[in-house]
C-alpha cells in the first residue's frame, strides 16, 4: 500500500522549470510549445496569451501521442518513413547552412538604398499597380508551331488555345511594380502603352509547376501609386540585404558542387540536367519526338 501510495504522489507532481507537461513520463518543454506558437503565425498575434499557449501545447502533446502510437506500430520501420525522414533532415539541414550564410550579411548601408531608389523610379516614385487581363497555360512542346503571334486580341489568343486543345485559365490579375523586377516592368509598360497595344506573353516555371507556364496579358489599368520616404528606405535596405544574401548563397553552391562534382558517380540512364538536355537536341535529328514538358525553341513574341 505504501508502495502505491508513493507511487501516485509521484505521478501527481506538477512538471517544474522548462517542461510544462508530461506524457507517459516524457518531457514537453515550453521551447517545443515555443516553437508551435511560432508555427501558429498570424493566427496566434491577437488572441490571448494563455489560449495561444493552451493551443500550442494541446498540438504538441497530440504530435507525440500520435507519433508514439505509430512507433509502437512499427510505422517509423518503413520504407517510405525512413525516405521522408531522411528528405526533411536533408531540407532542415540546408536551411541551416542557408541561414548561416544570412547571418553573415549585414543590413545594407542606407546610402546605396538610397541609390537603388534612385537607379528604379519604377518600383518607388513612379510606382504602378495595374490590372491585367491575363490567360495562363502549361508550354506545349509544339508552342512554336501555334499561331499565337497572329493573336491581335484575348479572344483570338483564346481561339488558338481552344483549337490547338490546350486547357488554359483566363483571370483577372493584379501586378504591383514594387514587387516586380525592374526590367520586367519597363517592358510591360512599353508594351502596354504602344499605339494599338496587342497581347503580350511571357514565361516562367514556378515550383511544382511540370513545365513551363505561359502568361498572355493585357493591361486593363494602370495606376501610380508612389513609394517614398523612409519606408521605402527601409524596403530598398531589405531587398539589396536580401540580393546579397542570394549571391552569396549561389556562390557558396557552385564552391559546393564543384568540390562535389568528381565524388558524384551516375548509373547508367542518368546524369545531369546538362547531359538530359544534350540528348534532347540529338533526338529530333534521329527522328525522335522531343519529351513531354521539354522546351522548344521560343516562338518570336516569346522571345521578345
């Protein structure tokens, strides 16, 4: 009886210090309630403090009793667990090594923001926001065989899609030129502006996306809205922060994988992007069709 007795005082004793709950005899410490209130983002900024921290825990503590009783299932054993696990070390760790290199950039000198301002007027004091009527698609590879640079309005563009069977999504958009790159929007506003101003096109692969996404725009509107003033100091001060940082970061890459490259072995059937590429350019002369999703050669609007 005593024995039990000292046994249920034991497990009614309140965690102390940094742990702020116990499961099964484990630790939950405030720095992983911390970290899932971090996590929460702007659903946690106006609520209380005692519910956000209630909230937090109350996810933290659900995480590990679910993961404890797929542990028990043997589920961390699999094939595809271990693969996951392995995929989320690998990303943490890069944006580790991503974020050692942040930190080693300071904050841009406001006299050089201040240039940047200057060198950009596009993107502060002559500001646009415009509306665009825009139609988007994935690249087919015979894009350069569509007729689209004979497209003298939206519908026309339609019509070529429509005939050649390609699905595509027509919707308004909004472009801000503050968040746009500079060249981009000069080249916009170029083509917007011209006497009998026809669709234009361009093209990017956002992440995900399989191939290519093709973007037909009209400007429907354009309005200025200027930046100015110490906020757009401190802007100008960020984004040059943040080029640099992305210098640095794709000059510490290439250092990486040139000492990498002689220690990286392929099977056979694989290589590099380049190698693909290669074999892709030899395949229309060997009468082959070129792959889903590879990019041709630019039509002319494409290119312009």
């Amino acid at each position: 009886a005593l024995l039990a007795l000292a046994g249920c005082d034991k497990a009614a004793k309140a965690p102390e210090g940094q742990v702020v709950a116990t499961i099964d005899g484990k630790d939950v410490t405030v720095h992983e309630m911390n970290a899932e209130i971090a996590a929460l983002g702007a659903q946690a900024q106006n609520a209380p403090k005692k519910l956000v921290e209630a909230v937090a825990l109350g996810r933290v503590i659900e995480r590990k009793m679910l993961a404890e009783e797929a542990r028990k299932k043997e589920l961390d054993k699999t094939p595809q667990f271990l693969l996951a696990k392995t995929r989320t070390e690998e990303g943490l760790l890069v944006q580790a090594l991503q974020g050692s290199i942040q930190q080693g950039v300071a904050q841009s000198a406001r006299e050089a923001a201040q240039k940047f301002i200057a060198d950009n007027p596009v993107m502060f004091g002559d500001r646009k926001l415009l509306s665009l009527d825009q139609i988007q698609f994935l690249r087919p590879a015979n894009i350069d065989q569509l007729p689209l640079k004979d497209a003298k309005t939206m519908a026309e563009v339609e019509r070529v899609l429509i005939d050649a069977n390609i699905e595509y999504r027509r919707a308004p958009q909004q472009v801000d030129t503050l968040m746009v790159e500079p060249a981009l929007s000069k080249e916009i506003l170029r083509l917007s502006s011209a006497p009998g101003a026809e669709p234009f096109m361009f093209a990017n692969q956002p992440p995900g996306a399989p191939a290519p996404v093709v973007y037909v725009n009209t400007v429907t509107s354009a309005q200025t809205q200027p930046f100015t003033g110490e906020k757009a100091i401190s802007y100008a001060q960020q984004l040059l922060q943040r080029q640099e940082v992305n210098k640095r970061r794709q000059a510490e890459l290439k250092k990486i994988q040139d000492a990498y490259k002689p220690k990286i072995v392929y099977a056979k059937g694989y290589g590099t992007v380049e190698d693909a590429r290669k074999e892709l350019e030899k395949a229309p002369a060997a009468g082959a069709q070129p792959a889903a999703g590879a990019k041709p050669a630019a039509a002319p609007a494409e290119a312009k």
